[in-house]
C-alpha cells in the first residue's frame, strides 16, 4: 500500500479548513469459490484495493473514495469531500467524541497462512464436503458450498495524529443443503467464520458438523411431531442464543439506529431518550448479561482498533437484565455526550465507518446442560433455527426452529417439527431463569449501512432456559 | 473512451496469448454519489469513484475471475489467472459464453446524474411534500443517489460493446409519530421525470393515514399489497426464476416449467428497459438485453439465463448473464384492469400494506417464509380504511401468495429499496386473497 499518498492526501486535507480529516487506505486480497454438488463453478481471485477521504468542514461530513493511486485524484477526492461537508447546511453541527492519538501496528497471527494454500488443496478440503453427505445415508438432492478468504491490509491516519497499520485474514465458508426423504424436501445450512489462518478448517470440521445436520433433518422429517401451542418450557442451544443476542440486544443498542440516523433503512429502535426504555432499564432477567466484544481471539468479528482509530474492548449492553451500554462510534457519542467505544466499522474503502457490531455473546452461567435440562417437567429443547426476523425497532421477533426435541421429565425425546416462538425481545429475556456454562459462537454476515455493508460477526453464547413462553 | 474499449480489447487478448479458450472483460468507469439525511437533516454525503476491469476466462472448462484496477499490471494479473485456471477443477457444465457480433440499442443515460451542482434539492423537495401532507412535526430520513456508469465489454467469442448507465434514486421515511411512519420511493434512469416530491407525498400521506396505531389481530386476510411491499415480493420471486436458483433448489419453480403458478391474470417479465435503474443494452456475455416473460397468463415459461445455464436446461440464453450466474435485472408486473380505488373497494375485511423488510424463508424450495409489515399496516372495511395497525407479521408461502392473487391495479410505479426490493421493479397494487398474520405473544 502507498502510504506516503495516503499522507499526502491527509496533508492535503489539512491545508483545506477542515475542522477533521482522516485517511483510510484498505487493500484486500479477496479469493472464494463456489461447488454445486461438489463440482467447482467458480474460482475467483483479486485484488480490492483503494482509499477514502471522510472531512468534517462547517459541521458537516463528506466522504469521498477512489481506486485510483494518484496524488491527482487523491486531491480530486479531498476536494469532494471537502465540498460536500461543507453543503450539508446543518442546523446542529456534527462533531466527534474526544479520542487520544494512536500510533501502532497490528496483525492477527495465522498458524497455517492462507497464503501458503494453494487453490487445488482448498478445494480439494471443500469437496470432502459433499463426500462425507454422499456417503452418510441420507437423500441429500443439492449442496451448494462457498468458501472465501480474506487479507485486509489498512492504513489510518487523521487530522488528531493517529497513524495505524493493520493486517486482518479472515476466512469464511457456507454451506446449503437439501434433504429429501418421503417425497419432501426440507433445508439446512451452516456458516463459518475465522480470523486468522488455514488452520481454521481443522477446526470446524465441516464435513461432521453437515452429516450431522442432514441426519437431524431427516430425523425431524421422518419422526417429528408438530408442536401443540401454549406456554411451555424452553432451552435454547447455543445457536438460538446467539440469533436472538445479536438481533434482539446488539440491533436497538446501537447508538446511530437510537438517534435515528438508520431510521430509514435499517430502522430505529425500541430504545429511545424519553421512551420507556433508557439505560438502567430492566430488559431481562438477573442472569442475563449480553456483551460485544471485538476482542475475542481469532474471531470472525475480530478487530483491536475500529476505523476511527478507537481501540477496541468488551461492551456490557445488558448487564444482569439491566439496559447498559450502547455502541458507539465518535458520531454517536458525542451526540450523547460519552465516549465512542470502539464499535465504527468500515467493510471497504468505499464505504463510511458506522456504529456495528463485532462478536455478541451470552455471557455464561454454572449449570451443565443437562443441568438444565433436568429441571424442565414438560417443555422443547431448540437446538438450530431456520427462518427468524425481527422488526426495525428490534421488539417483535420470530425464531422457527430446525432441530429441536421434545424435553420430558428432564429427558429429551422426540424430535419437533419446526416449533415457532413469536415473541418481544422483553418477554424473551426476563424469562430466562438459568444460563449454561460452555459458550458456543457461530459466524454470521450482518448487513446494515446503506449501501449495504456486510460484516463479518460472531454471535453465540451457552444454553438458556426460558419458563413459560408460548411455542406454536 | 476509444483508449478504454483498447485497453480492455488488451486484456482480452493478453489472456487468449496467454493460452484462455475464451475471455470476457467489461470495464466499467463509475462515479456515484449519495447523500443521506436522518432527523430532516443532511448527515453525509459519499462520493466514490470506481475504475475497474473484470475478466472472467475459461481454460479447459475451468472457470476463473479477477478484478484489475485502473488497467494496473495486467500482465501480472492475467499470468496469475491463467496459473490460477490451470490449478483449478473442471466444471463440466461450463456452456461457454455468447457468441456473435451485435448491434446494440442507443443507451439513454443521462449524463447530468454524476455531479449534481446541489443534491440536497432534491431531498428538501421529498422533505417539503411530505410535510404538506403531514404537517411540519415530522422525523424524516433516506437517501438520494446518482450513478453513472460507462461500460465497455469486450468478449473473445465475438461481442464488443460500448454503453452508458445512469440511475437516480431517492427514497424517504417520514414519522408522524413514533409508531406511525410512512416510506416512499422514486426511481429513474434518468433526471427527465425524476419527481422527489412524489415520494415524499406518498410518505407524509401514509405517515398521517398511520397516526394512533392499534395492535393489530391474527388471522387470514384479504391484502392489498402497496407497489413498494409487492416490489419486495417481485424481488423474491426474481431470485428464485434464475436457473442457477433452481439448480440449487433454492427457489420453488423447480420442475415447474410449463406449469400454472399463478392465476391468468398474472404476466411477470424481465426488463432492463431505458426507464429502470437496470438499464443496459447488453449483459455480461455481450448478449442484448431484451424482454423476457418468464411467467405468461399464469404459466411459467422460462427461467433466466445465461449460456451456461442455458445448455443444461437445453434452451437458448435469456440475455440474464450474470457471471457466473444469470440473474433478472428489472421485473415487470404487467398491469391489470382495476385502478387502484376499485381495487381497494373489493375488499370487505382486510389489510393494506404499505412496505415490509427482514424476509427470511424456512425452506426456499417449499417457500415458507415470513416478512415483518413496517410504515403503514391499514385495517379495511368495506372497502374503506377503517384503523391503523402494528406489530404483525406476514407467515405465509411465496408460492401461496403468487397463486392467490386476484386482481391487480392499473397504475404501477417503478420500485426499488435498500435491502428488500433489491431487483429493480414495476410494481402495481395487488389484491390477494388469505394471507396468513400473525403477531408476538
């Protein structure tokens, strides 16, 4: 990367009057494929790489992003973004939380680099894929398995004297099936998500985790029951947890969606100055506590400082049931008078940093799972969902399940064909009574921004128990 | 504009010396620009740039893809994709691309679009209709978005084309209240026309209707479908008639060609026409774009293609490439013999929707889905809307759905929206019958 035109934009920038200017170059080595039924359709190998502009001028913000390396067009870019900060006209200026100036490097360690992979032995890992479904015994009549890895390489620096070096490899995989048995179809998929190394797929094991899906499928299929509806017993697994920690925690805490600046797109959200639900309101039950945490080692959401040159830490959003911690970028903070804490994130050089997630989690408990499981008389264990949504305002939302049981006596027992849970986000937490201990993450692609940015996250945590949550 | 159409004949020819059976390279030079607001203010505006050639080649029946920036090292770049190809696995259902020489329509880009003196215009003009309808009290929020592409294709199996996209976009939400809200769109391929105080109207109206909701009841309904939410459904149903969804069984028209998927008043067709934001005179193989009915009176004609979809399903190409995969680029609803009153006026109880989001399915070759309502959900009553509603949800059949329309209204607006109305439309008012609500408990 050309960090000397990068500084000379910003050098640049600053000769204009700028109230703040930062300069933010990202060079991705991007390369994925795609089988269908286990033959390649597409092998696809490339280079991303550009830089961006973002200025605050006469309380407005303009951000402007080429692909172009000249100095040429990096004073056309500076220009752009000067002008059109300067014709946003606000009534209320914008302006940006206090940060200190950072100066580092830093680089997630890969044990098996990506680069050292070559195409034939990464395809040849994904083909074992559709061998081990071929062979395990049920119908399976389509698969489709992607796999894309990642090197973002960026460098940062703004008006303050941050100055930042990152390198970031990052490696993710889909997998989408259909099972066939008795003359219907169900489906099922699974993503993963890594940063760091090759050495990921020997961890997830992807051929075990999708012959154990299929046969699950074709097990509620052939013996599944559907669900009389009425208030009963719930245990989600980790899955679930972790669909309904992103969507129904992470979603209305973030800070831009409570000020209103998604609310045309992504939405607003039930949290909002002067509603019923502020900080220190209670959203859950004493166990719960949801946090986000860019942290995490070698998670897919993994980042040490956001693309505002904030270092990254772990957020409380719920703590012990209690409405805690927004996430925020230096935007948001300052519009509500804090400190931004880490969480502005930027997909591409073309795209602006905003208020995102990172890796949200239940935070665990002491009970074993099957501790869990042996204080529940009558109720249904959910293991994986399928569909789920949640309004814009992240209040009313609907998780289907996938594999799920039948819990009697403390027992798990046959399996449940695709019970419904509709529910608020207020009903879903204050009931949970217990937590497990082992977390569990999966890799998730959340879309937000307009355009639409996809990033990469974890969501997860262990095992809950609900009582008495109406199940159709 | 001669020296670009050069250098992307260049890598063409590069990656055949190189030793490529066959090479496409579309060079696509675009400005783009949006201004986004929130709370009746300006918050940013974006501005990018984008030089970018991307060449996909077959060497053997291996398929490979790169992007090379702004013409850089492409020596390297082929060299590298040629050694990527030869590591690479065979697709055997590799069908080529398009072959021929072409004569292309006239594009009618417009070429004002890249460097509007004063976007924020246009967004007060939406801001201002929309306050006429609702008052001055109102939260607003959206975006306003310019493109402008010049496209150069050049293929070794014959095509070599030169064409110019533009698009102009705005799109507003206006609160009348915290719970009562109403979204409005208006697309164009061009400024001619571009009128933002139509979707700022249409905003600020369903914003006021939505004032002092309800929540509203479970059940089956008859539904009105506004063009903006029905464009969402357009949206799903385009994805699932590209043949690449039905190899993948991701769509529920699979085996159903030649079949009744829908009543006889339902014709839905594939158009990158000069109006729609998907204008372009040919697609990514070189073909020419056409028309395309792929549901005829009811019955499914065709899926969308490209060459290689194309030869396994034993038919010809439908001009949808899409590398690697075809896809639609513009759906039209062709437009039924009700207007819009009379339509309302059919419905003894039931709903009108006016914009839905987050639509996820249980199994898409089944098509169980479900999709939450947001802006305005209206309860009709004799033909009248009687009580603004919230919090319900549609938990229905993609399938079900198409079937069950019946009636569909004269007027139709172009639709397109973030996140749930990706695949540009022509979208009427549409009546359809049983439509299963549901709600949190």
């Amino acid at each position: 990367m050309d960090e000397d035109l990068l500084d000379y934009a910003l050098g640049y920038a600053q000769s204009r009057s700028v109230e703040y200017a930062e300069v933010r170059g990202q060079s991705q080595v991007l390369d994925g494929f795609v089988l269908r039924n286990g033959v390649l359709e597409e092998y696809v190998s490339a280079l991303d790489s550009g830089f961006c502009v973002r200025i605050i001028a006469r309380g407005g913000i303009g951000f402007a992003s080429t692909n172009r390396w000249t100095k040429k067009e990096a004073r056309s870019i500076v220009d752009l973004a000067f002008k059109y900060a300067r014709a946003a006209r606000r009534k209320d200026a914008i302006s940006f939380a206090e940060e200190k100036r950072v100066e580092t490097e830093c680089t997630v360690a890969q044990r098996k680099s990506i680069e050292d992979v070559s195409p034939e032995e990464r395809i040849s890992s994904f083909g074992e894929i559709d061998k081990a479904l071929a062979s395990c015994g049920v119908k399976i009549t389509a698969t489709l398995s992607q796999c894309a890895t990642s090197l973002v390489s960026k460098y940062f620096v703004n008006t303050e004297g941050s100055r930042i070096s990152s390198f970031v490899p990052r490696i993710g995989a889909y997998v989408f099936i259909t099972v066939a048995e008795q003359g219907k179809t169900e489906q099922t998929h699974e993503q993963f998500g890594y940063s760091g190394g090759w050495e990921a797929l020997d961890e997830w094991n992807i051929p075990e985790k999708m012959v154990h899906d299929a046969k699950a499928l074709r097990n509620v299929m052939v013996k599944g029951k559907a669900v009389r509806p009425g208030n009963t017993d719930l245990i989600c697994g980790p899955k679930v947890t972790g669909i309904a920690a992103h969507e129904s925690c992470g979603h209305p805490m973030e800070a831009d969606r409570i000020l209103g600046r998604e609310m045309s797109q992504a939405g607003r959200s039930f949290i909002y100055n002067g509603g019923p639900y502020w900080i220190g309101t209670r959203i859950g039950s004493d166990v719960v506590t949801v946090v986000d945490d860019p942290t995490v080692a070698h998670s897919y959401g993994y980042y040490a400082f956001d693309d505002e040159g904030v270092k990254a830490r772990r957020r409380y959003l719920y703590k012990n049931g209690l409405i805690n911690e927004f996430l925020h970028n230096r935007e948001s903070a300052a519009k509500i008078g804090t400190r931004s804490n880490g969480s502005s994130r930027s997909m591409s050089y073309q795209t602006e940093p905003i208020v995102r997630m990172a890796n949200t989690f239940v935070l665990p408990g002491e009970l074993s799972e099957e501790e869990l499981v042996e204080d529940v008389k009558q109720g249904i264990y959910i293991k994986s969902f399928t569909e789920w949504n949640i309004d814009d305002k992240r209040f009313n939302q609907r998780y289907v399940g996938s594999e799920a049981y039948v819990i009697e006596k403390g027992e798990l027992k046959d399996p449940v064909a695709r019970p419904v849970i509709e529910t608020t986000t207020l009903k879903f937490w204050m009931v949970v009574d217990a937590v497990s201990k082992k977390v569990e993450f999966d890799a998730a692609s959340c879309g937000k921004g307009d355009p639409e940015q996809i990033a990469p996250v974890y969501d997860g945590g262990p095992c809950i128990r609900l009582r008495g949550v109406y199940v159709k | 504009m001669m020296d670009i159409l050069s250098k992307t004949e260049e890598i063409v020819e590069k990656a055949k010396a190189f030793g490529a059976d066959e090479v496409v390279a579309k060079t696509t030079f675009g400005k783009y620009r949006q201004t986004r607001f929130s709370n009746n203010q300006i918050d940013i505006t974006v501005a990018w740039n984008d030089y970018i050639t991307d060449v996909s080649l077959a060497w053997k029946k291996r398929v490979v893809a790169t992007q090379i920036n702004d013409f850089q090292e492409i020596d390297a770049k082929i060299d590298r994709l040629l050694k990527l190809a030869k590591a690479s696995k065979e697709n055997p259902t590799f069908g080529g691309y398009a072959k021929g020489s072409f004569r292309y329509a006239k594009s009618m880009a417009d070429k004002r679009l890249p460097d509007l003196e004063d976007p924020s215009r246009l967004i007060l003009e939406a801001i201002d209709a929309a306050q006429e309808k609702v008052g001055s009290q109102i939260e607003s929020g959206g975006i306003l978005f310019t493109g402008f592409e010049d496209v150069y294709l050049v293929s070794s199996e014959g095509p070599i084309g030169v064409d110019s996209r533009s698009g102009v976009e705005l799109s507003i939400r206006v609160f009348s209240e915290r719970e009562a809200s109403g979204h409005g769109v208006e697309c164009s391929s061009t400024l001619a026309g571009f009128e933002p105080s139509r979707a700022g109207a249409k905003a600020g109206e369903v914003a006021r209707m939505a004032r002092g909701p309800k929540a509203g009841d479970e059940g089956v309904y008859d539904v009105v479908f506004d063009p903006l939410i029905f464009g969402s459904m357009l949206d799903v149903w385009a994805d699932m008639v590209s043949a690449f969804s039905v190899l993948i069984q991701s769509s529920v028209f699979v085996d159903k060609l030649g079949q009744k998927v829908a009543p006889e008043i339902v014709t839905l067709k594939d158009n990158p026409g000069a109006y729609s934001l998907a204008n372009r005179v040919f697609d990514d193989e070189g073909m020419p774009t056409r028309e395309t009915v792929f549901i005829d009176r009811g019955i499914l004609k065709t899926y969308l293609h490209n060459t290689s979809t194309a030869k396994i399903f034993k038919t010809e190409t439908t001009s949808n490439a899409g590398l690697p995969f075809p896809e639609a680029w513009n759906v039209e609803m062709d437009p039924g013999d009700v207007s819009r009153d009379d339509l309302f006026k059919e419905v003894k109880r039931g709903l009108y929707l006016t914009n839905t989001w987050y639509t996820r399915f249980q199994n898409l070759a089944k098509g169980d889905f479900s999709t939450i309502p947001r802006d305005g959900i209206f309860l009709i009553e004799a033909g009248e809307i009687k009580q603004s509603l919230r919090d319900l949800r549609i938990s229905d059949n993609a399938l079900s759905i198409l079937n069950n329309i019946v009636a569909i209204s004269k007027e139709r607006q172009h639709v397109h929206w973030w996140g749930e109305a990706e695949t540009p439309s022509l979208s009427p008012y549409v009546l359809v019958k049983d439509v299963h609500i549901t709600k949190s408990r």
